[in-house]
C-alpha cells in the first residue's frame, strides 16, 4: 500500500502531484547509488573476514599435522630375541647399527613375606616403624641410600594389619597387601622398586605391649626376603653394564630397551630403515599438503560456467601465500648432506593442478639408493665431519642451513664458527662445551674433545620445518591473517559509519524536499485561488 500523501490531500487546490512520493524517488535517486555500494562493500568485506577465518582454521589444522610428523625418522628398530623389547624413543640420535646385546640378569624387587596372621583386621601392636631404603650386603649388613627419604610410621593402638598395608604403601618405593594364603592365614606382603639399590629395612621400635617387632627385618631379613632386590646385568656389544630398571634408554643412542628375561646368549638389535614405514609418513604428508592446496585453490579460484568464484578469487594475499607455499615445496632441502635434497628426488612429484602424488617405482628406487634422504623431510639435523666434534641444540626460527667452519683456539680456550664467536666453558670429563648464541647458527651447541680443534658441522632444516615456519608467519599475532582481518574489519567500519551518514543525509534531504513542496504547492494554490476570482468575475461580467 503507498504512502498516504497527507499534504496534497489537505491541499486539494494545489499541484495535483504526489508529493510523498515526488519527495522519496528524489531522495533515493541521490542516496540509493551510494547506500547499494557501501552495502556491497561490507558485504564483500564480511566475506573475506570469514574466508580468512576459515583460512586459518586450515593452516592450524595443517600445522597440527605436521607436528605429528615433526621428527620422524624412518628408522624401526627389532629385536631378535623375545627377552628384549626395542623401540626408536629419540628418533634425532637415532642411526643405522647392528648392537649385540646379552641379558645376564634383569632387575629385580625385593619382596618381604609377613606370615601368621589369621585375618587382615588382626592387632598389631603399637610404636613406631622406621623405613630405610638401601642396599642389604649380606643377610644383616644395609647401607642407607642417600638419594632416598627415611620414613617413620607411628603405629597407634588398635591398628590392624590392613591398615598397616595402606600406611606402607602411601610411602615412596614402597607398595604393600594382605593376601590370604588360602590355608586359613593371610601374608603381609612388602614389594620394593626394581634396583639392588632400592631393597628396604624395617625398624621396629615396639612399645611394652609388643607385636611390632613380627615387622622388623634388620636382623632376620634373609627369613622374610622371598626375593632379593637386584639390578639388571647384561652386555652392549662386549661392555658389561648395570642398571637399576628393566627399561634402559641410555645404552644405545635413541633406543629405549626393555628387558623382559635373562637371554641364553648374546642377541642383535638391529636399527634400520623401513621403506613401508617411509611410504606411510611420506602419504600422511602428500595428504596434508594436497588437502591444504586444494582448499586453498577452491577460495581463489575464478568463476567459470559451471562454478561459483572462491570467496577470496582477487585477494592477492592468498595468491601470493599459494606461490610461496608451491615454492616451498619445490625448493631444495639443503644442510642434511653435501648435495642438497629435493621432494622429487625422494619419488614426491607434482600433477599438472599442482597436487602432490608419490611416483612408487622412483620412490622405491630411491630408498634403494639412498635411504638416509628421507630424514630430511621431517627431521631438522645436525651434522660434523670430526667424530670429536658433536653438534646438537634447538634451532630457532632463524637458524640457517648450511656447512660451517667450527675452529677452537686451545691457548686462549676461544672457538668461533664461520667467525662468530662461542660462549665456551669447560666440563668436568676434559671435554669443551660451546654454544652458538648469535650468527646464522644461533641456538647450536656443541661439545670438542681435548684433541679435536677444528670440524665443518652443518644444520638441516627439514621440509616440515620449513612449512611449519611459512605458517608461522601466517598464524601469529599481526601476521599476514591477522593484517588481512584487520583490514577488512576496518572496511566494515568505514562502509557501517558511511551508511549512518548517507542515512542521515536522507533525512535532511527528505526535510528539504518536503519544505520545497510545501511552499511551491501554497504558490500554486494561490495562485489558482486568484484565477479562480478572475474566472468567476469575467463570467460575472458577461451574465450582466
């Protein structure tokens, strides 16, 4: 229903137009351009904010992906011999090798046995239990263990054995319960940590009344051991070692051992690479970056017949990100070797659309020949040519691959790499320690023996890296995402303060307007009164 013309309709003598409507074509034929453009503007501008947020969403996905991948070695590690469980713990210190391992013993707890008890509510006695953690010699000769706590338990009247269990075993190394022996009497049993330094001594301090001192195995510990505490005895490639715990993680570099018996004799634990375990983590990854690509085309892509534009067709942001990204990929992966590592050197090649896909008789070729290439996909690494010289550390965000000249001055006990100055300190075993704190190889340490002054170490930056730092610079605070969604949230400010003004405008201009019509209608309502007077005395006239 249009609007009723008020003015018109009181004014009959007037113009004969519609005033109202008159007023609102004039006004949104100045306003309505405008008002369409900043519409479309903040429309456009909301809709790259969520296209951006949908962006980041991808790159944090994609990062978490590769964090999984971060460090992973294709390097599986066997055991030839079921008393020894084998698994890769530290995939960076890792390497190919054949160790020869024997177990002669594994650690073992020691258990004390408390019998002649009818039920688990039995009386114990009262006083005060003190608990030693230790070494037994022989049957009545315990050393103290200085790294562990002693502790006292006071006994109060009317505690029982069960009781008694629970206080025992609130205390650290130690674990113990009542079980029935299914003869009528129930056991107390007490179970130390694994370790021939970690067996325990009870003390009992009993009051008059007496019955404590049943617990007490200072003198009588070889009556109430069922099993003595021991540690783990066994043999790394000819050296005899000890250890306190079945599972042993510092025997062979990046392995963790876990010894489950004693072996009959020497057995191989063999670390080598796996080209079934390579093809996985190498799909996981095409996976990953083939998903993110795609994505990130589908956004940028151009309107064609059959399809829609992308939210983000002509945001030359995201153009440049998927160039920077693509070049990434096909950039070398330099510092793991002499010669410089490439994705398609590995069988990794890439389809006409852009996607990756692994080409299998070149991937399986390439293991054949040089396995170790794959490490440098997902794993930074360190590398010297002097077996006296270690290099190891975290790299940041800058440190550089490449070779460097590491050179130690024994005089004056100063070290530079490729020229820039180390901090140095000396350790307790005669060895140098340096660590790299400016320079292109900031965050590396090293470690020198006493003969070894010079070396040419070098960091590799892995292909996982590498992207993880393109999305870095994305995801942080007032990176490239964040700029972009302030950008564009700035549009949206501007256009919603630019339509406030146009509709404030419209107002002034309807007032206008309608003040305009207002007096030409009272002009021409006059003037049609004073020709209506002409009119009626000329025919006035002519009827006389």
């Amino acid at each position: 229903m249009s609007a009723v013309d008020y003015l018109s309709a009181l004014n009959k003598n007037g113009s004969g137009l519609n005033i109202s409507d008159l007023t609102t074509s004039l006004v949104q034929a100045d306003i309505a351009p405008k008002l369409n453009s900043a519409e479309r503007a903040k429309t456009s501008a909301e809709t790259s904010i969520s296209a951006y947020g949908t962006l980041r969403s991808m790159f944090e996905d994609l990062d978490g992906a590769l964090d999984i991948l971060s460090g992973t070695s294709v390097l599986s590690a066997t055991s030839a011999n079921s008393g020894i469980s084998v698994e890769v713990t530290d995939r960076s210190a890792v390497q190919e090798q054949n160790s020869s391992v024997d177990v002669i013993n594994i650690a073992q707890r020691q258990v004390l046995e408390f019998t002649g008890f009818t039920s688990p509510d039995d009386v114990i006695g009262t006083g005060e239990l003190t608990i030693e953690i230790g070494v037994w010699a022989d049957e009545t000769t315990f050393a103290v263990n200085p790294d562990k706590t002693t502790n006292s338990i006071t006994i109060g009247e009317g505690a029982t054995l069960d009781e008694l269990a629970q206080a025992l075993s609130s205390l650290d190394g130690v674990t113990a319960r009542v079980l029935d022996r299914g003869d009528g009497t129930y056991t107390l049993g007490v179970v130390s940590e694994e370790g021939a330094g970690n067996a325990i001594r009870m003390t009992a301090s009993a009051d008059a009344a007496g019955g404590l001192e049943n617990f007490d195995n200072t003198t009588t510990n070889g009556t109430k051991q069922v099993q003595a505490a021991a540690d783990a005895m066994l043999t790394v490639d000819g050296v005899t070692i000890f250890r306190p715990s079945n599972t042993i993680d510092d025997a062979i570099d990046g392995l963790t051992l876990t010894l489950n018996s004693p072996t009959e004799y020497a057995t191989t634990v063999s670390v080598s690479r796996d080209a079934d375990l390579a093809q996985e983590v190498l799909d996981a990854f095409v996976n990953s970056v083939n998903e993110t690509l795609t994505n990130l085309k589908s956004m940028t892509a151009y309107a064609t017949e059959d399809s829609e534009a992308g939210e983000l067709y002509n945001d030359r942001t995201v153009q440049r990100m998927i160039t920077d990204f693509q070049k990434i990929l096909n950039e070398p992966i330099a510092g793991h070797s002499d010669k410089p590592v490439y994705l398609s050197d590995l069988g990794i090649q890439t389809s006409r659309n852009g996607s990756l896909y692994i080409n299998k008789p070149l991937f399986e070729q390439s293991f054949d020949t040089k396995p170790a290439a794959f490490e440098a996909v997902f794993q930074n690494t360190f590398r010297s040519d002097d077996p006296g010289v270690k290099i190891s550390g975290t790299p940041n965000d800058s440190t550089m691959p490449g070779t460097y000249r590491f050179e130690f001055d024994p005089d004056t006990a100063t070290a530079t790499l490729d020229g820039t100055p180390l901090l140095a300190s000396a350790l307790s075993d005669g060895t140098m320690s340096f660590v790299a704190i400016t320079g292109n190889m900031a965050g590396a340490k090293l470690t020198s023996s006493a003969t070894a002054q010079s070396a040419d170490v070098g960091f590799g930056r892995s292909m996982v890296s590498k992207i993880q730092l393109f999305l870095d610079e994305a995801l942080q605070t007032n990176g490239t995402i964040d700029s972009r969604e302030l950008y564009f949230n700035g549009i949206v400010a501007e256009q919603d303060a630019e339509m406030e003004i146009l509709e404030e405008k419209a107002a002034v201009l309807e007032a206008r307007y309608t003040a305009k019509f207002a007096a030409m209608e009272q002009a021409i309502s006059e003037l049609n009164s004073t020709g209506n007077y002409l009119t009626n005395m000329v025919e006035s006239w002519n009827s006389d």
